[in-house]
C-alpha cells in the first residue's frame, strides 16, 4: 500500500492568513519526502473556507515539487467544469516537466452549488462538462493537431505545449462521492478512482462496479483505488484522540455551510440524492468518523489496525491519502504526527501486499511485493542522495552522469554485464535500454564498428551521447530515444543485441511511474514480453540477444512468457555480487528459436 499527504484547507482567513497556511504545508511536504511518502495531494474549491485557500492545485504542486524529491504531485482534483481544457492540459504539461514527470491528475465534477452560482456554470450540465473536459485534456495530453467542436468548448487544430514528460500522459484519477455512475465511469476510462471512506458496505458496492467497468472495458489488472482520511498519530490513544477531535468536528461544520444550499431547497438532476448524503454528512461528528474508520486516529499500530480492517471490509485499496494538519490542528502537533506515523506506520503498511499483486499469478507474490517497493525506493533515493556524483568512474574510465540516469555507481549490475559479455569486434551492436552509456560507448572503444544505443528515457540518451563524444567515438555510437524497438528501421539488423533489463517485476495495474523508476522495475513484465517477442528479429545470422537477468527477478515468470514467445533461454555466464545486505546472482541468457526453456537455463 502507498500512503501519501493530502491538504485540503479549511481556513478562516481572518484566523491564518495564506503565507502562514501554505508555509506550514510545504514544511510538511518537505518532511513526508524525506520520510518516505508516496504523495502530496490537493484540492480545488472556491470562495469559502472550506477549501477556497486553494483555487489552483497546480500552483501549490509546483512549490511542492521545488520542495521534494521523491513525492507524487497528485491534483485532488482540478474541476473541468471551471477550466477551460487548453488551459488545464498546458498547465498539466508544464508542471509535470517542472517535477520531472512526477505528477498525477485527479480530475472531479465539482459539487458545491454556490461555487456553480458564483461561476454562473449551470448545475445541469456538471456530467456532460466533465465527461467533454476530460476527453478535451485527455486528447491534448496524448495527441498532436487536436480539434474539438463540443457543446461547451470549441478550438481548431492544437498542440498543447509543453508535451507531457509522462507518456501518453500523466496517470489520470477520476474524484467520486457515491454515485455509481461515477465510479463506473471511472472504471470504463480507465482511470484510478479517488473517494472518500464512507460506509464500507457501501463503498465495496462501488468499487465493486468500478472494476467490473474497469474489466469489461478490457483494461489490465483491475484499476487503482486512492481513499482520503483524516489521520492523527500520537504516542498514546487517548491522547491522540484528545488533540484530533475538536479540529475534526471544525472541518464537519466547515462542509456542512459550505454545502447547506443542498440541505435549503437546491436539486439538481447531475446530483441525484446529494440532499440527502449532505443531510448524513451534517450529522456526522469525531465519534461517528472515527467509528467508519474515515478518520485514522491513535498510536502508530491503532492506525495500522484501522486501515487493515477498512482495507479488508471494503474490498480494497492501494492508496492512502491522508489529511495530516486539518482545520484547527496545532501545525507542531501535525508534524509530529507526520513524523511518528512516517517512522512507525509507514513501513508496515508499505509492506502490506495489496490484491492487485496478489492477482499476477506468482509464486511468492509477497517477496516480489515487497521487493519492487524495495526497488522503487531504491529509485528515489538514488534519484534525491545528495552524494549522487555528476562523473563517476568504471571500468577504468570517467563517465559523466546526468540527472534522471540510472546510477551505475550504486549497483554493479552494470560492470557485471560488461565484463560478461563477449563484445563484437568489427561486427554490429543494439543495446536497449543504454542508461548512462557505459556499455554501448565501451563497445565502441573495443572495436565494434556500428553501435545503436536506445533508450525509452530521453535524458539516458543525451548522456550516451556525452559519453561517446567524450570518449572519442560519437561517429560510431547512434543514441535513439525508442522504446524497446519501436523507433528502429524495420530491418535493421545487429550481430549482437543486448539488453541489461529492468528485472524487477512489479504489478501490471502500476502506472504512476517517472522514466527514471522504469529502470528499475518492469510492471508485468511488459517490457520482457516485448524483447522476448521481437529479439530474436533483430539479430542478424551467427548473430546473439542476450537478456541481462538478475536473482532479483521472477525467474518462473520468466520462463513462462518465453515458452509462450516459442524462444528458449539458455545461460552464457553468472556472477554472484553482495549488494548492501545480500547476495545477488547476475545472468547472462542467450536467446533461441524453440517451444520454451532449454533445461531451467535461466535458473
């Protein structure tokens, strides 16, 4: 399970003024990043003090973004209804080029009336201006020369600049109360479901229809669910308790005004039933939230407890965004609660499996759980260590190292490989998957005459090329940004074909990744399954593909998806290496024509 920050400011302005407010934010930000956070979370909402404080959730993610590493930058949610899509897909590129592709975009339909009224948007049309905003941005993320003629925005031909640093886009997150018709939609889009934990029987009805839409939409896996959470951790219950209740009852009645034109004669056909939900919600108190577990408060293994058992009565969920300094809460006493969940929650509930990994069909989908978090977080730090050099030495030579590049110094995966492989002399070479260079530039200083070096990371590319100028050989080595072989011409051939891979099985339904984290992990091994697939087509006769494998890897999966590609895996050498606290075996494995694996070769 993930677990991330969210903000959603219910303020008096005459109380704390918004340099104040957004100040102890970001210090929060700042410390979740470090702490292992998986997210920072904000809203959009207007004029009132629930909420208003954040008009523009794409503002705050940008500071955010200066302020952290590591953290996701998740909009909770910016609102169609009120922007135009030209305007939010620009803004959507832009900041997630400033992150460095690390933002995610929940997308909601907006459900206050007085924010409806202020904007002169008639209620009416709420589904219908969200349904075409959404596909407006959604197409302005993914595709050049976009034209829309809808009902409530038209525009020629378009390119939205900048391009998104995630392709096609960044993950897409659709905001839902509890109308089944949202949760089903979501599911049919294919985009993660963002709620709030109401009743459980209740919400496992929903997500239950979320993922059946979400299958029957012929999606992979079964979508992504993100449920928000008041949470106060202290050392002692009571005494968490004693400090959350007062400022969970001030952001109920802050709800509570802000949608009393619902409960004073409002109706709307887009809102079936919201009087009556907001009549529910009115009612609520400290006790009754803390008793449905939609507040998570008391000592570090109370709020294990709690999100374990919700997690289990309502069908499940894969991450937990939490309000951590709301309404009235002494901001000292929400840092402190930051940091004690971060150093004695965080951990366990990282641990915890969740049902979509479960689902992979493997043999110890624990392990693989636990070590695709590992290796994520292997990413990260490796992305924000102070220490991570500019130039780096190996193989006796210097190398630079740019920013966003896998770092061979922090693994030998990279000098195994190089000292395992037979490199062509005269001959032909395509190293997928280049990373910083040193394999395809080092096979150039051997003699190799042609080199192709690609890269689905457009800055690993720029550094292939930096080392092959430094090193004297650029009119010998073509950097291409491709995925796997996509962006070669369709015959180009190559005496050896190689590929050092991101081993690391992590769950296919995982989509919330920056380039740089696909070095390290491969969701459903989609990526093996390209390269098992379409090697073998690349090599030229007498030629090899050689797949650099790794312990760390699902081996059985492995040779499933090759018996099922008709290629055999047989072993060429291996080199077993401490890495921090265990032992890791790398493999070389030569691909061949044949029904399946040739004698547990990759084992």
């Amino acid at each position: 399970m993930e677990v991330g920050i969210n903000f959603f400011p219910d303020v008096d302005h005459r109380v704390k003024p918004a340099e104040r407010y957004f100040a102890e934010c970001l210090d929060l930000v700042e410390l979740a990043d470090g702490l292992g956070y998986h997210h920072v979370r904000i809203v959009e909402h207007y004029f009132h003090q629930y909420g208003g404080y954040s008009p523009n959730p794409i503002v705050f993610l940008a500071a955010a973004a200066a302020r952290s590493r590591n953290l996701k930058l998740i909009t909770g949610a910016v609102l169609p209804a009120f922007n135009h899509p030209l305007k939010l897909a620009g803004e959507i590129g832009m900041l997630d080029a400033v992150s460095g592709g690390r933002l995610e975009v929940g997308f909601a339909r907006a459900f206050l009336p007085h924010e409806f009224q202020r904007f002169g948007v008639d209620m009416d049309t709420s589904r219908a201006r969200f349904d075409e905003g959404v596909d407006a941005v959604r197409r302005l993320l993914t595709e050049e020369d976009v034209a829309v003629a809808g009902r409530f925005h038209s525009f020629p031909a378009t390119t939205s600049l900048p391009r998104p640093t995630q392709r096609p886009h960044p993950p897409l997150w659709v905001a839902a109360l509890s109308s089944e018709h949202s949760f089903r939609s979501a599911g049919e889009l294919g985009c993660g479901i963002m709620a709030i934990p109401l009743a459980a029987d209740a919400m496992r009805r929903n997500l239950e229809v979320y993922r059946e839409a979400w299958q029957a939409a012929g999606h992979p896996g079964r979508g992504r669910v993100m449920l928000a959470f008041h949470m106060h951790c202290a050392p002692d219950r009571e005494l968490a308790r004693a400090r959350a209740e007062e400022p969970v009852n001030a952001y109920l009645r802050s709800l509570a005004a802000a949608a009393s034109d619902w409960t004073s004669g409002v109706s709307s056909a887009d809102y079936p039933g919201y009087r009556q939900m907001i009549e529910k919600l009115a009612a609520d108190d400290f006790h009754s939230v803390l008793a449905r577990s939609a507040a998570l408060v008391g000592t570090p293994d109370d709020i294990v407890d709690q999100v374990r058992e919700f997690h289990d009565r309502c069908g499940g969920f894969e991450v937990a965004s939490l309000q951590v300094n709301f309404s009235t809460l002494d901001p000292v006493l929400a840092r402190e609660s930051v940091v004690l969940f971060g150093e004695k929650a965080l951990p366990r509930l990282r641990a915890d499996v969740p049902g979509a990994v479960r689902g992979v069909g493997m043999t110890d989908s624990a392990s693989v759980a636990r070590d695709y978090q590992r290796s994520l977080q292997r990413s990260r730090d490796s992305r924000g260590r102070r220490d991570r050099p500019a130039e780096f030495r190996l193989a006796d030579r210097d190398w630079a190292l740019f920013d966003e590049v896998f770092p061979p110094v922090y693994s030998a995966s990279t000098e195994v490989f190089l000292n395992l492989l037979d490199l062509p002399r005269g001959g032909s070479m395509l190293e997928i998957g280049c990373g910083a260079g040193v394999i395809a530039v080092s096979a150039a200083l051997a003699g190799c005459a042609q080199v192709v070096a690609t890269d689905v990371n457009p800055h690993a590319v720029r550094n292939t090329e930096s080392n092959a100028a430094r090193h004297g050989v650029a009119g010998r080595v073509r950097c291409q940004e491709s995925d796997m072989f996509a962006a070669l011409p369709p015959r180009e051939t190559f005496d050896l074909v190689f590929w050092h891979s991101n081993f690391v099985l992590a769950p296919e339904t995982l989509t919330r990744l920056t380039l740089h984290d696909l070095a390290y992990v491969d969701p459903g091994y989609r990526a093996h399954r390209a390269f098992l697939r379409e090697a073998l087509d690349r090599v030229r006769p007498g030629g090899s593909a050689l797949l650099g494998f790794s312990s760390r890897g699902d081996v059985e999966l492995l040779r499933r998806l090759a018996g099922d590609a008709g290629v055999a895996l047989g072993p060429v050498a291996a080199r077993e290496v401490r890495e921090r606290d265990h032992a890791v075996e790398y493999r070389l494995l030569r691909l061949s024509r044949g029904a399946g694996t040739a004698g547990g070769g990759a084992g």
